[in-house]
C-alpha cells in the first residue's frame, strides 16, 4: 500500500505508475498505439456481443495477460469492488423483473419477486463485460510509460483540453499525496473514530475543502513558476511514441478479423442499433 | 454516490456514437467558448487542471457514511470552475474514471453529458440564488442537489432511450427500476449537498475570491 492510497478499492495510481515506468515486461516494450488500438477493439467487441462464452474467454485471455506481465492479482479483484458496484446497481434491481425461466423466488408481503435464467445471464455478461473493460484498462496503463501517455494526450487532444489535461495528469500525483498526507493527519488526531454524520461529514467536508484550496495556491504557484520559464500558455509533450511494429500491426488485423467473424457468425452478437 | 457510472457494453454501438457525439458538441461549445475570451486567462487553465486533479482524489476518499460513500463533486466543479472549464474537467475526470474502471470508454459520452448537466445547473442555481440566499453552505446545498437531481434525470433519460443491452424490458418497466436506483442515489445527493455546502462554506471563508465572491 503506497503512501497516497487512499482506499484500497481504488486503483493506486502510485503502484500503477511504479509498474509502467519499471517496463519489467514484454508488454512494454509493445507501442503504446498497439496497446490503445487493442483497447478500442476490446471495448468495440464487447459492446457488439452479448455472447456470454464470448466475454467469458475474451476476460480470461485479458486476465490471463495481465497475470502474465506479474501484476498483482489479489490487488485486481479488490479494484474491481466499484465496477461490480456500478453494473449491480444498474441491472441488480432490473434482473427480478426480466422475462425467462425461474431460477430463484422471493415473496416480500404481497409482492413475489422472481429471478430468471435471463436474469442471471444478464448480471453475469454486463459483469464480464465491465472486468474485460477495466482489466485491459489496468493492464494498458501499467505497461506504458508517464511519458508516453502524456505524448499520446498532447497527439489526441485540441487545446485547451490537452493543457488542461496534462497539467491535470501531472498534478494528479501530488494531490493524491497531499490528499493522503492530510488525511493521515486527520486520523493521527483522531479523526477515523466514528462520530455522528455531522461531525463526520463536517472533518471530511473541511478536509476536501483543504484539498481544494491547497490545490489552488498550488496552481498560482505554479503556473508564476512556469511563466518564469517561460510558459507562454502551450505546455507541450514531445516525447517520441515509439511506432507500432509489425508483429503489433499483425496483432490488430488478427483481431479485427476476429471481430468481424464473431458479429457474422456467432449467435447473441449485433448490438449496433 | 450521487449517480452511477455506466459501465462498457451496456449500450448498444448505435448510442455509445449517438452520446459520445453529443458530448463532443456540448465539449466543442465549452472549448469555443473559451478560446472565443477576448483576454484568455492562461491562470484559468491551471486552475481548472488542479480541480481537476482535486475532484479526481477527492472521489478516491470512501466516507464512512451509511457503509461508504465516495463524492463525484461536479457540482462543486461547476462552482469553482464555472459551466465552460467544468465541462472539459468533468470529461478528463471521466476519461481518467474509465482508466481505472470507475465507467466504462464508450460511455464516457453518456457519463460526461450527465455530469454536464450536474456541472450546468449546480453553477446557475449557485449563481443565480446569489441575492436570494447569500450564505454560501444552503446555497451550495441547494445548487448540489439541483445539480444532481437534474444529472439523475439525464441519466435515466438517456438509459430509457438507449434501453441496456440484454434487457427484454418495456421502456416503462425499465423506467420504474432506475426509479428505484435514482431514489437511491437521491439519498446519497443529500449527503453529497451538505458536505459540499460545508466545503464552500470553508472555502468561501478562506478563499472566496475562488468563488468568484468578494469578502
């Protein structure tokens, strides 16, 4: 656990970033268009099929990469608890109610609630589809570099969102360790003792509130900090992306060409209109 | 937390495009509107990346309210960094949300229009009930739930138009069970009103020049 981990459900973006700069794998030395190209077809795939046996091999081939490279795991499965949140609180409620086979009945006074063969389907797909989402997404920033992100932002972004967004990526880390540093702070005084919403949502309201001000005198600073060298308003990234090789290009047109054979032929596929 | 974000493949292609073009159009006016300012303040961008950076770490922090809330903040974002830069922050807060699987990359339309919308009305109702009610922490109060109540609306909206993926479900059906969600998720908005009422009250209190407000 880093020291600006803040909840250990969240992504540590510090532990993230370690990985991606340490390029410990094969996977790094992939270009970073390669890698952003196979995340497009990923997320196209998934959103074409509603293929279960489809997204469950499409998850395990991603799972198995990531677990391949030496990423941890056991970290993945507690970083998936708000995704798996936000797919049960879309379809949790709507999955009583879907026509199919009964599998599971609840009476609740005069309402019987029934859950469906379709039901379950339906959980079980947009679950696997949100885990091959975020397991490529994790995968793809621990093997590419700070740098190469930030090069590819600058690429494929107009102004003064790319300034805004580099500037925000790189001030991301500092404030996730001043937010953690503060929050430290907070529970060395005792301030993790459990209070009444009040006062609890008051300590967490003057907390974030700091967060927001420091940040702020810390963007004045900065941004006087930056004009003294000469910042004329375009904070640029020129660091070279390396070029997708041939070996990555045949990677994609292989994949493109299993998209394309899996929406032709494979039944429960075609979610275009 | 105050709404969901909507996770890859729930969607069908046709309105993953249809939400991500009418993002970029809303996205588009924003980066007009500022690059259209006669005197572009460079300060601005800056501190609309900082706010960035804050309301990303901010919505890490999991209160231990109610087992856990996490805050998204854009009607505070639309507070301090005004409807125009509000709207590229939330969009960078979303792509960076998608990276770390808080939403998924083709719904980043969809889950960027309704935290535009957040961002819109917190910002008006906040500017516009200024004379009406001057203290900040109601005012902000008001504006957030405004805000987030107008984002729960988009947000079913937009799902009862684009229907999820998998479900054989009548419109009607399917606008009871997000009923039910945006009920929830009110709940958790009035937690979020407080907290960001108090968080401008202490801002107005230390900084208020950031809040675009005299001492």
């Amino acid at each position: 656990m880093s020291s600006t981990m803040i909840s250990s459900h969240i992504p540590d973006l510090d532990l993230i970033t370690t990985y991606a700069q340490r390029e410990g794998t094969f996977f790094s030395r992939v270009s970073p268009w390669t890698k952003f190209s196979g995340l497009l077809l990923v997320i196209l795939l998934i959103t074409l099929t509603r293929n279960l046996v489809i997204c469950g091999i499409l998850y395990l081939i991603i799972l198995g990469l990531y677990a391949s490279a030496g990423f941890p795991v056991k970290k993945l499965f507690a970083w998936y608890t708000l995704p798996v949140l936000f797919v049960i609180s879309l379809v949790g409620i709507m999955a009583w109610t879907e026509p199919g086979t009964p599998v599971f009945s609840w009476t609740l006074g005069l309402f019987t609630l029934t859950l469906t063969n379709n039901g379950v389907i339906l959980i079980v797909t947009l679950l696997l589809k949100a885990l091959i989402s975020v397991t490529y997404s994790l995968f793809f920033l621990m093997t590419t570099r700070y740098q190469h992100f930030s090069a590819m932002i600058y690429r494929l972004f107009p102004t003064p969102l790319d300034q805004i967004f580099l500037l925000a990526y790189r001030f991301l880390f500092l404030t996730l360790s001043m937010t953690g540093a503060i929050f430290k702070a907070v529970r060395s005084r005792g301030g993790g003792i459990i209070h009444s919403i009040r006062i609890q949502g008051q300590i967490f309201a003057e907390v974030f509130a700091l967060v927001f001000i420091r940040s702020f005198d810390r963007a004045e600073r900065v941004h006087l900090a930056m004009i003294s060298r000469g910042y004329s308003g375009k904070y640029e990234a020129g660091t070279e992306i390396p070029r997708p090789g041939l070996s990555g290009m045949v990677v994609i047109g292989v994949f493109c060409c299993v998209i394309a054979i899996i929406v032709l032929m494979v039944p429960n596929t075609g979610g275009i209109s | 937390m105050a709404h969901i974000h909507l996770e890859d493949g729930s969607f069908s292609l046709f309105f993953v495009l249809v939400w991500w073009a009418a993002a970029i159009i809303l996205v588009g006016i924003a980066i007009y509107l500022i690059r259209a300012e006669k005197k572009p303040d460079r300060r601005k961008i800056t501190l609309a990346a900082f706010c960035t950076a804050a309301a990303f770490a901010i919505f890490q922090v999991s209160i231990p309210i109610f087992g856990g809330v996490h805050l998204n903040l854009t009607p505070l974002i639309g507070i301090l960094a005004g409807p125009a830069a509000g709207s590229l922050v939330v969009l960078i807060i979303n792509i960076l949300s998608s990276a770390i699987g808080h939403g998924g990359w083709g719904l980043i339309g969809a889950n960027t229009l309704v935290n535009i919308v957040e961002v819109v009305v917190g910002y008006s109702c906040f500017r516009l009930l200024k004379s009406t009610i001057p203290a900040f922490l109601p005012r902000a109060g008001i504006a957030t739930i405004a805000g987030l109540l107008c984002g729960n609306i988009a947000m079913i909206l937009i799902i009862v138009i684009s229907g999820v993926q998998g479900v054989n479900q009548s419109p009607g059906q399917i606008l009871a069970g997000l009923s039910l969600i945006a009920a929830v998720n009110m709940g958790v908005a009035v937690i979020e009103a407080f907290i960001t009422g108090l968080i401008v009250a202490y801002i107005g209190k230390v900084r208020p020049d950031l809040l675009g407000e005299e001492k």
